[in-house]
C-alpha cells in the first residue's frame, strides 16, 4: 500500500485526488482540518492547541492534539505555585472559570492566562 499526502489545494479536490489513488492511504491538510482516508474509510479531525501565559498547567479529556468532528474536549487549568488562573480564550470569547468544555467543529487554539498572585 502507497501513503500519499496532499498538503495544499483545495480541500474537495484533495479528497477527489485521494478518493482517485486507489489502494493508497492519503492525508489531507488542505483547508480546515484534517481527512485521513484509509481504503474505504474516511476520519475528519480538528486539532487543539493550547498555549499558555504565565505558569501552570492545562489538561484535556480526553487527552491529546488531533480530535474527530464532534468530540467534545475538556480543558482543566491548574496554576503553578505563586500564580492563579485568570482566564482561557480562545475565539474572541473569554473563559473565566479554570474548568470547560468545548466541542471539537475546528481547528482552535486556546490561551490559558496565568498571572502571579499579589
């Protein structure tokens, strides 16, 4: 079996070309997200990504980078010593409590803001 990976274009048209390559194992990162097709099936998954001001923590349920459509994720903050939570953001949309969940419908990259305590 071939692995092909198709990382720019169109998104449709990636999928077109995968569909096409019979046999083969193709990844797409064109456009949002991210379709793996494997012989005769498809996964579509939406990365998370965390960054973090200050110092702490931050953890997913369940864990990881890369979730299908739909899975819905919980982020879970916890300050290191001397610091407190002060918020997330993500989306232009801020998250005061240290604990949420979102449902993975794309790519999101989430701030977790730190800040030492007086």
């Amino acid at each position: 079996m071939q692995n092909k990976r198709v990382t720019r274009g169109l998104f449709m048209l990636s999928v077109v070309i995968c569909l096409a390559l019979a046999g083969t194992t193709c990844t797409s990162t064109g456009g949002a997200g991210k379709l793996s097709i494997h012989g005769n099936s498809s996964t579509l998954t939406y990365r998370l990504q965390v960054h973090l001001i200050g110092k702490g923590t931050v953890t997913l349920e369940p864990p990881g980078r890369d979730f299908p459509v739909g899975t819905v994720v919980t982020l879970s903050a916890v300050p290191a010593p001397g610091y407190r939570f002060n918020y997330f953001s993500f989306h232009n949309k801020k998250v005061t409590t240290p604990s949420f969940s979102l449902k993975m419908m794309t790519d999101i990259i989430v701030v977790a803001n730190f800040g030492k305590e007086q």
